[in-house]
C-alpha cells in the first residue's frame, strides 16, 4: 500500500510541477479517524517551495487523478498544518487480500538488499564464562537483525569475535589453577581480579579428572598455557551449546589470538607507520585518531611492549572490510558507547567511510520474579545464566522478550509474567494467536470443509469492522518490514506481531468463523489464514517458532 501511495503523490506532484523528493515519507497515524496512512511530504517541501504547507497539500491532492481517487481511496483529507491522510476503499484492501493469500510470503517482503554483502557481528562475550542474560539480549538481536536482512536480499555473514588473547582469558587460567591446587590441598592465593563462580570449581574438577595430580604444588607459569587453552576452550564450547540451544548458529568464529599468530596485527602496524598514522610518545606507540574525527590519540602499543585491545580491534576491522563486506554491522554493550568513534577513526585511516559501519548497542537487562529484583554479579558468581532462564521460561519466550524493546533502551525481564499464559505474556499472546488459527482449521478439515483451497471469492463478505481493520493490519506488513530492513530494527517486527494478534483475538472470540453460512465461513477462513500467513513470517523473521498447539 505504501509504494502505491507514493506513485500516486509523485505523479500528482509531477502533474503539479513540484520536483518530488527522492524518498516520500508515509506513516500510520497514531488515531483511526485520520485515515490508514499519512504523509508529512507538504511540510517537508514548504521551505524549498516557499509557501505554506497546507497550500502545497492542497495542491497535491488537487492533482491526484479521479481515477486513482476512484479505485483506491474512499477519502483524502489535509489535516493539521498540511498531513494528507488517506483512507482506502474496502472494495480495495479485499483486493489486496486475495493478493496476500496468492503471493503469500513474496507479498510480504521485496529485495531491498539487491545482493550486497553484510557482516553481523555479535554476542562476542570473553570465553571466561557463561553467557548472562546482557549477552542473550545481544544474541536475539543480532541473529533477529540477520534474519530480516536476509529476507530483504542482503547475503548476511554471522560473526563471533573470539576475545582470546587478552588478560582476561589469563585471569581465567589462573583462577582454575587456584582453585585445582585448592581441591588438592594445596594454598594458592586467589588472583585479586579473578573469577569466582562455581563454573570455576567445576573446571578445576574436570582437570583432575583428566590429569589428576600433574600439576599439584606447579608455579602457576609453567603450565599458564595449559590451563588457559583450557578453561578458555571450554568455556567456548559451553557458549557454543548455549546459543544453539538458544536458536542461534554463527558461520564464521574469529580467534583474536589468531589475528597475532597470522600477522593481521603486525601488518596494521607497519600500515598505520608507513601512512604516517602511528607515532611513538612516552615509549609508547599512538594512532593518530584525532586525525580522523576522534577526540584524542590512543595508544596501541604500550611502554612494557603489550599492545592495547584498540590494537587488534583495528586490525580486526581491517580484515573484515578487506573480506569485501559492503556493510559492518557490530553489536555491542551500551557501555561501549564512547568506543565507536575511535573504530571509525580506525576505519578512515584504513581508507574506508567510518559509515561503512553501523553499531548497535544492546543495554543490559535487569532480572526480576514477581516484580522483585535478582541479583547478578558475574564477578561474585552471583548471575544467572542465559541457559538458566532459557530452561526455566523457554529459548522462543526469552527472545521474543528480549525484543520487545529497543536494544538501546533499558529492559525488565520478570520470569513469573514470562511463564504466564494469559495476554501478560506478550510471545504466549503472538504464538496463541497461530496455534488457535491451526485450531480452527482442524476444526474445519473435521467438517468436511476443503480447506487447502480457499479460493478468496467470498472475500468481499468481509464487512465488520473488527474484520476491515484486521485486513488492514495485515496490509501494513509490507511497510513495517521495509522500515525495521531501513533502520536496521528488527523489534518493529516484534511490535508489529503483537498488535495484529491484540486485533486477532478479540475478533475470533466475538465472530464465529465456522457459521452456518458457508460463503461467510470461506470468508473468514481466508482471512484467518492471512493472520497465519503474517504471524509465520515475523516469527521465523525474529528466529521463533509457531506452534500449532498450546
């Protein structure tokens, strides 16, 4: 409905002599009475035009043909400072509904994408633990982001960056290797900055169990490397479990320590050096990020020789966009923030636009039970995993909880409305609306109705109001899949499915769609399938299930 709109402005607009933009803005207005959709186009061209928005309106919508006004819209109005809103004739949304249930999902969708290659970087949690729920949230995201991007035409490469080479993963040996000489009797003292969660004792457990006593009463630097391939390569494969038991699977899996052993990192420095972009200061080695839009320097290569996170970061990015990829695409933590700049920095002194790449940032999530706040501390050992609430509550409800929000905006996940089956539970109210359509269609297939051709013939009986809004709703999709591909925002999906089901399920306890006419029956069956049709799409979009029973 959106394109067909704005072929219709743009030809008035041509008819007007007015140059249309190269993008046209259509919107849903927030209240029914002023139509099914709106454009702010007036308002946008007052300034170049120089006249009032209103009178440009006006002269717009003087311009659409009659026999436009005829076949599609039942009104067109100017409203407020100079909105065109339009209101489609019913005789037109059946049309377009016959066209869903032929078309089905090619309906839905269309090819934004033309091919370009995207990377979806994400979770890339330090293997020094299991995943919280900060991550889970990163993971939804992320693989819900990728799966839309998909399905506009983008080829969409999913990435984990391994953080395997830093001090991080070091104190994660050591604590192991605390805690093995602990359980064999033996003092050691505990790293000041080290890891305290049972996941710990359990590692310490298993080398036992493999090696035994090998390394009892052992200074800790003779078997470092031991210990810290170790714990680290444990800690990936627990991760691994957990994000496919939580639907999500990466193509590819970036070591950092491999960015060293393959000299990606040496020969960003010898780059940065010979471009004049690095330069030594204190006994220490700088980019010259302040040179490409940052607020100041930073150092890459420290006094002591050990170089800086930034440093492989750079290097990092410079493998990917030397892969090809016409777009990066990195989720992050809000608290990484202020490190934008400096990877687009890094990206400009690498030869690239900074706007090669798109960060998205995922806030932490705040865990509740009935309301009531629960603790986590990765550091104490005090947080509850993603598996944990995944087996308490279930991988679809988790994500789909995780993406009723936007990633950027602060989220409560209470586990006691998560586990409800009632409306409160917004997944439950999304996932019940296709397993009663599956229901009714059961129902119809024991009364002998022939669904499997549902012809659409009958849809012009399709008069109540519950079911012209509900058609309209249906048609929206379209227009909110293009706006969440556009804005790289996969929860408008998420929206978008709860409202069609709060429009679905007060219509299917208020109308019969088995009546005893059979026209009207064949009416609403094609309209229900439709709703199934559209519910199947965003839930396989947002990498959820829909199931037939609950």
């Amino acid at each position: 409905m959106t394109g067909l709109v704005r072929k219709i402005l743009a030809a008035a607009m041509g008819k007007c002599q007015i140059t249309a933009p190269s993008h046209i803005e259509i919107e849903v207005p927030k209240e029914e009475a002023y139509g099914d959709l709106s454009t702010p186009v007036a308002m946008g061209l007052a300034k170049e035009l120089r006249r009032p928005p209103r009178k440009i309106a006006e002269d717009i919508v003087r311009c659409i043909g009659e026999k436009e006004r005829d076949e599609y819209f039942s009104r067109i109005e100017i409203a407020g400072a100079g909105f065109i809103n339009f209101t489609f004739r019913d005789e037109f949304i059946h049309r377009e509904l016959k066209r869903l249930l032929a078309e089905r999902e090619n309906f839905l969708k269309s090819d934004i994408g033309g091919g370009l290659r995207i990377q979806v970087e994400f979770v890339s949690a330090n293997p020094t633990g299991p995943l919280h729920l900060g991550h889970g949230r990163g993971a939804a995201v992320g693989a819900a982001l990728s799966n839309l991007l998909m399905k506009a035409g983008f080829r969409v490469e999913k990435e984990y960056y391994i953080n395997d080479a830093g001090r991080q993963v070091g104190l994660l040996g050591e604590s192991v290797f605390a805690r093995y000489q602990e359980l064999l009797g033996i003092g050691y003292p505990f790293p000041e900055d080290g890891y305290r969660g049972g996941y710990i004792i359990d590692l310490a457990r298993e080398i036992i169990a493999s090696e035994g006593e090998k390394y009892k009463n052992f200074d800790y630097i003779a078997c470092e490397k031991f210990f810290k391939e170790y714990s680290c390569g444990r800690m990936l494969e627990l991760i691994r479990k957990d994000l496919e038991a939580f639907g999500v699977v990466f193509d590819t899996w970036q070591s950092e320590k491999e960015l060293y052993e393959t000299g990606v990192v040496a020969e960003m420095f010898r780059y940065l050096r010979e471009k004049g972009f690095a330069y030594e200061s204190e006994g220490a080695m700088w980019f010259s990020a302040t040179r490409f839009g940052d607020e100041k320097d930073r150092v890459i290569e420290k006094a002591n020789g050990e170089y800086t996170y930034f440093a492989s970061d750079i290097a990092y990015h410079k493998k990917k966009v030397d892969r090809g990829f016409d777009e990066l695409i990195d989720i992050w933590g809000a608290d990484h923030h202020g490190y934008i700049p400096r990877v687009k920095a890094a990206l400009r002194a690498l030869g690239y636009s900074g706007d090669k790449l798109t960060v998205v940032l995922v806030q932490m999530v705040a865990l509740l039970r009935g309301g009531v706040p629960v603790q986590m501390s990765k550091r104490s050992g005090e947080f509850v995993t993603l598996r944990e609430v995944m087996d308490e509550v279930g991988a679809d409800t988790t994500k789909f909880i995780f993406l009723t929000r936007r990633p950027d905006s602060h989220l409560e996940f209470d586990l006691e409305t998560a586990k409800a089956q009632s409306a409160e539970n917004p997944v439950f109210y999304v996932q019940y609306a296709n397993a009663r359509i599956s229901s009714i269609f059961r129902n119809a297939r024991e009364r002998g109705i022939d669904v499997d051709n549902i012809a659409g013939e009958n849809i012009p009986l399709l008069k109540e109001p519950e079911e012209i809004r509900l058609i309209k709703k249906l048609l929206l999709y379209p227009m909110v899949f293009e706006n969440a591909v556009t804005a790289r925002e996969p929860h408008r999906i998420t929206y978008y499915l709860q409202e069609l089901a709060g429009l679905f399920h007060p219509y299917y306890n208020r109308h019969r769609v088995l009546g005893e006419e059979p026209e009207l029956t064949s009416a609403r069956l094609a309209l229900a399938e439709a709703v199934r049709i559209v519910l199947r799409e965003g839930l396989e979009t947002l990498g959820l299930t829909a199931p037939e029973r609950m």
